[in-house]
C-alpha cells in the first residue's frame, strides 16, 4: 500500500486559489468546478475533453447585475397586476415566471447557467410578495386604491 501526503490540499491546475477533491478521469489533474467538462465517460479537463467550455455559460458580474436590474422591475410590476386583479392569479403567475425569466435572459445577453438562475430565483417570490402588499393596502386605504 502506499501512503499519500494529505497535508496538502489539492488545488485547481487553472485557478490556484480554488481547493479541490476534482480530478480529471482522463489525466487526474486537479480541476475545480469552473474547469469541469461532464462528458460521457466522466469529469474532464478542457484539454482531455476535445471541447472547448462554451462562452454561453460564462456570466461576468456585471452581467449579473444587468440582469438583476432587467428582472427586479419586471417581477415588481407583474406582482402590482397580481395583487389588481385577483381573479386573474393563475395567468400573473405564469406570466411573473416567464416574464422574469425573459428579461433575466435578456439582461445577460442570453447566457445561462446555474450563476443566472441561483442568482434570480429569488424574484418570483418578490413579485408575490409586491401582490400581498397591494392586496394589504387595498384593504388599509380601498378608497385610494
């Protein structure tokens, strides 16, 4: 049997700052999850896999924020019609998941992955909190409303 030295941590070949327990099946090089390539066959590095990692799924800061902001007032303004038009819930449901779904889309050029999606999962339900909210107020000042 033969010992191994598990006092060092293993790092990314790529990025020497991120720890990894990754390794490429191919030529079981440390790689990190930015690195990773899922084939068929396994986990690869971007030199063993024979692909390229492609550009759609790599989204900067700055776009996250961009789509953040196209988003943010789509789902405010979507949860305002909800809380309106109570019986129309079912249909401002479908369209706050679509509509932020687009304009999210949209804010980062068309990029996907799960940065994106984490990142804005959150807006749905505060465009259902914006509903409860105008429903609150509707109750408080009817007349205003």
């Amino acid at each position: 049997m033969i010992a191994t030295d598990q006092t060092q941590p293993t790092v990314c070949v790529n990025h020497p700052a991120v720890e990894t327990a990754l390794r490429c099946s191919r030529c079981e090089v440390p790689i990190c999850g930015r690195c990773a390539v899922n084939t068929e066959i396994g986990t690869r590095c971007p030199a063993c896999s024979g692909r390229p990692t492609s550009i759609i799924y790599e989204v900067s800061a700055a776009l996250m924020v961009r789509a953040l902001l196209f988003g943010l007032p789509v789902a405010v303004l979507i949860g305002i019609g909800m809380g309106q038009w109570l019986i129309w819930s079912f249909w401002w449901a479908l369209l706050l998941g679509i509509g932020i779904g687009e304009a999210v889309a949209r804010g980062a050029n068309e990029r996907r992955g799960g940065r994106v999606t984490d990142n804005c999962r959150p807006m749905c339900p505060a465009g259902a909190r914006r509903r409860i909210l105008v429903e609150y107020a509707h109750d408080l000042w009817p007349v205003a409303c």
